[in-house]
C-alpha cells in the first residue's frame, strides 16, 4: 500500500518549515531506565539513517539524553551525509548539569556548546530551555536578569541559537513561560493524547499568543501504540487501573473500525490545527516507515466521532500521571 505525503507545516513565527511528523530521538540514546530497552549503537545508527531517506525534515534531541549519547550518535550520522541536508530542522534542548542539578547560565552555554561538539554543528537553527523544574527553578528564577533563559537568549542574539524554545512537563509553568514572550515554541509531552487533555489550556493559550505548539508522546509512552494489554505504561509509569481501562475502550472502537490504535493515537494530535508537529520516539528503522504510513492512514469520521465519547483522564497533580475520569 502506497504511503500519502506528509504535511509540511510552518512552524509559528520561527519561518523554519517542517514535516507534521517529528523523530524524537530520547530513546537512541539507549535509557532503559526510562523506556525499558536498551538501543544499541548500530540499531540507533540505522534508524537514523532510515529518518534522513524518509518524509520526515524534522528531528528533535537533547542534551540530556543520555547525558549527550543521543546528540554524539546523531552527529555520527551527520558527518556521514556530510552535515544537516537542506531543508532539515534539528532541534536540541539545553539541559541542567545531571549531576549536580545546577542549570544557571554558564551551564545555559556549557550544555549548548557541547550540544553543537557532539552534532558536528556550528550553530543550532532551534534550541529548548528543557525541562527547568527537574533542577527546582521556579519561573522567576529562570526568567531573572542573568539567569538561563537570558544566556539562551544572548546565545540567540550572538547567532550561535536561531530559535528559542521552552520544554517541560508541568502546564501551568509552560504557560506561564509561553507569556513571558521569550519563546517562540514550546514542547508539551504525554498531556494531550486521547487519554490526557490537560495540556488543553496551554496549546490554546500557545494559539492567542502565536507561539508554535510540538506535542509529544502522543502515544503516552506505548500504550496507545502497542496496545495496553503489551505496555499498560503512561508516561514511563505503570498505568492506573482506571486509564489502562480506558485505553481498552478506546482500542475496542478501533478494532470495530479496523484502524489501528496507534494511528487513531497520532492523528488525534496531528489532525489539531494548532499543533504544528508531533514527536514521536523512534528506536528501530522499521518504525520510521510504519510511523509515516500511520500518520497518513485514512481514517473515516465516524471513529473519532465514537472515540469523542471515551472521556480523557484528569491528571493527578501529585504524579503528572492521568488518574481520574473527567467529568
């Protein structure tokens, strides 16, 4: 069966143009801990080369996977083609020291500095300000004069940072660094697939200011990919009864419209009009292929009108993780 295009879309203000479909590459980093599987390096290597033959010009890292692993096995594959291709975006996300939690400003220039070392890069066309909380930053704290954010920006005025954007886990903070208008992009990840909206206000507050939306973990991990009876996990968790229970509901409609519930899982974020790109782990080539061919997958009316009547969980302020049925 022939695969149709991908979208390409503009993301927000930034000018850069990117494919709908987003390759996160945390799990090349091969963190077990985090996803369950190793990756080993040839396996990383290959899928990487898999993403550059494929539709997908939009690829997405971080410092801290892997404390630099991922970035180093993408620069492998970057020295091998020569550099970035024309018309690829590569986005990484300046990270807090993980051994000491310090994300100041120096440690703001440290981790992009040898962000660009390990890609082969001499300067990033869009770099996050990752996942603040982890280190105890408040907003505040992160916004003042002399602090990360403002290196991150100075690193944007020098040339060395095209674009800049925030990633976290938390709405409320996203939303609060979405007004500061410092960024031009923001990363949700596991809040708004088809069991956890609370991302909602954030994408739509994204939306008034212009600031482009990236929504990853559609799949909330794995279980709306592989299915929960295989990976009853969300968010890198053991999943509740009442979400795993969810999740079986959601897969049975699928069935009943012989879709798969992974494809029903990624078009749900892809098919949002504010959502400019969606980011989705890949770990082996095979997947790249099967990835496009889902997003593109036809899908009738009718089941996302019958997955509309499966409500979305609420998410336990204390865990992050989706736990109650919304009202």
């Amino acid at each position: 069966m022939s695969t149709l295009a991908l979208p390409r879309r503009r993301l927000g203000r930034t000018g850069l143009e990117v494919s709908a479909l987003c390759a996160g590459c945390a799990p090349l980093a091969s963190m077990p801990e985090t996803f369950g599987y190793a990756v080993p390096e040839e396996q990383a290597l290959a899928t990487l080369r898999a993403v550059f033959r494929s539709q997908i010009t939009f690829i997405d890292t971080a410092a801290a996977y892997g404390d630099g692993e991922s970035e180093r096995r993408i620069g492998i594959v970057l020295r091998e083609l020569g550099g970035l291709p024309p018309g690829y975006v590569l986005a990484t996300k300046a990270d807090r020291d993980l051994a000491t939690r310090r994300f100041d400003a120096d440690q703001v220039r440290r981790s992009v500095e040898r962000s660009l070392r390990l890609l082969g890069l001499d300067r990033l066309q869009l770099a996050y300000f990752h996942d603040p909380e982890h280190a105890g930053l408040s907003v505040a704290e992160a916004m003042a004069p002399g602090g990360p954010v403002e290196a991150l920006l100075r690193l944007r005025d020098e040339g060395v940072v095209a674009h800049v954007g925030v990633a976290a886990g938390p709405v409320d903070m996203l939303i609060a660094y979405v007004e500061t208008g410092a960024f031009e992009v923001v990363i949700t990840h596991n809040r708004y697939t088809l069991l956890n909206r609370t991302a909602e206000p954030l994408i739509a507050r994204a939306a008034e200011l212009g600031v482009a939306v990236v929504n990853a973990a559609p799949y909330g991990s794995g279980i709306l990919a592989k299915g929960p009876g295989a990976y009853p996990r969300y968010a890198y968790r053991e999943a509740p009864p009442a979400l795993v229970e969810r999740a079986r509901q959601l897969e049975a409609i699928c069935d009943r419209h012989g879709v798969p519930l992974a494809a029903a899982a990624l078009q749900f974020s892809l098919r949002d009009p504010r959502i400019s790109a969606t980011i989705v782990g890949m770990s082996r080539p095979e997947r790249v292929d099967e990835t496009v061919r889902l997003a593109t997958l036809p899908i009738p009316e009718a089941l996302w009108e019958e997955l509309a009547t499966v409500p979305p969980l609420e998410e336990d302020p204390q865990t992050g993780q989706p736990a109650r049925v919304r009202p």
